[in-house]
C-alpha cells in the first residue's frame, strides 16, 4: 500500500498484477477507486561458460547458458555475432567477452566477462642427418615464456611416435620425413614445429677379381670396385 502522490516500486517477481487507486479527497465520498492491470515480464539472464585462461592467437570460444532469452550479441575488441555460441579469432589487447541476452517481450540483460592472455610454448628441435640405420638423436629446445611444465608430442612420419624430451630414433627404410614436435604448457596451449629428415643411403661393397688362385708365377690379381650408391672413398684391406 502506497500513500503518496507518485509512487515507484520494485516488483520482484514476473507476473500479472492488478493496481487500484483512490485519492484521498474521495476515500470518504465512497467514490469508486481506478484501476488497471499490468504484466510484468520475465527478463531473460545472460551467461556464458568461458576458460579463464585463453591461449594467445587461438580461438575464443564461449558456450551460452542465459535463460529465458531468444536473441542474443556477442561482441568482443571489434568483431560481433548473433549466433547462440559463439567462436572468435584472438584480437590483441582484447581480454573480455560482452554478451547481450534479449528476449521477445524487448527485455535484456548483459553480462561482461574477462579472461587471461597466455602466451603459447615456442617449440624447436635440432639433429644431424644420419644414415640409414643409425639412429638419429632428437634436441628438443622448446621453451615458454610462462615457465610453466611442457609435455611433447613427437611424430615421425613413419607411423613412430615419442613423448621423451629427447627421443632417439631409427628410420627402417630410406624417404623424406617430416617430423613434428607440439609442444603443450599447462594452459592447454601449443605450438608445433615440423622438420625434413632424410636419412643417407648407405653404399653396397664389391669388387670383382681376375684369378681364382695364385701360382708362383701369376701371383697378381686384378681388383676391380664395382661398389654401388655415390662412392666417395674406398679402404683396401
């Protein structure tokens, strides 16, 4: 019950409502009081799930969980969606999603949330070409600039695979292979580098003779090379 000339309430909750007025000159007069019905409309409830921690340069993404809404704008540094989730490309001195939930009655609610920039790992590794069946010894130089754990991912292209710091390993069969390295912190957040390998072919030793045997006086033999596969040197023994 209010008592003065204008009044203002809060009305808590949704719903139909019935309002009488009287003035006061004619409460005694038994005059008949005014009314009017009024609806107040369920506002809808903006939310959204969101990681709070957001790798630099990755995708934002951001599940909607508002109630009672039926449109909704997302906007973040200066891109903007009206999707219901929405996925944005990391902008730069940007750390906060502003989410506007409306509903069909024209009732919105808007909710603001931040989140923290981490910096990806930089993955690096360095090796010596081999030749084919000795094994080749992986330097993993990764870093992060968060100092936080890493764990790696090795891919050898040849159906190998590794998670060691510095993995040694042995192609089978000569080819080019491109090995990756994803290096992952803490954060979920990764960088991959890939680089060429390409063991050396080994050469084949032969050589064929003259003689089958030796007399006392046709006792030199004739040596020749006929060894396969880009001969560089040679060691007669």
């Amino acid at each position: 019950n209010l008592i003065g000339t204008n009044e203002t309430i809060d009305v808590t909750s949704f719903g139909n409502y019935l309002l009488n007025i009287v003035p006061n000159y004619l409460v005694c007069n038994g005059a008949s009081n005014f009314s009017m019905d009024f609806e107040i409309f369920e506002s809808p409830s903006a939310n959204f799930d969101l990681d709070d921690n957001i790798c630099e340069n990755q995708f934002i993404e951001a599940i909607n969980t508002s109630v009672n809404a039926d449109n909704y704008e997302w906007h973040y540094g200066n891109l903007s969606q009206t999707s219901n989730n929405c996925n944005f490309n990391f902008q730069n001195n940007f750390n906060s999603i502003n989410l506007i939930a409306y509903n069909n009655n024209g009732c919105s609610d808007t909710l603001i949330k931040e989140f923290n920039i981490v910096k990806p790992p930089i993955s690096s590794f360095v090796f010596s070409d081999k030749c084919l069946g000795d094994t080749y010894e992986f330097i993993n130089q990764s870093y992060d600039l968060n100092n936080s754990n890493l764990s790696y991912e090795w891919d050898f292209d040849d159906g190998g695979n590794s998670n060691e710091i510095n993995p040694n390993y042995e192609y089978l069969s000569l080819g080019n292979y491109h090995v990756s390295l994803v290096t992952t912190n803490e954060f979920n957040c990764s960088d991959t580098v890939v680089l060429s390998v390409s063991p050396y072919s080994n050469p084949v030793a032969e050589f064929t003779m003259n003689k089958a045997y030796l007399t006392e006086t046709n006792n030199q033999l004739e040596l020749s090379d006929v060894s396969s596969s880009n001969i560089n040197n040679r060691l007669w023994n």
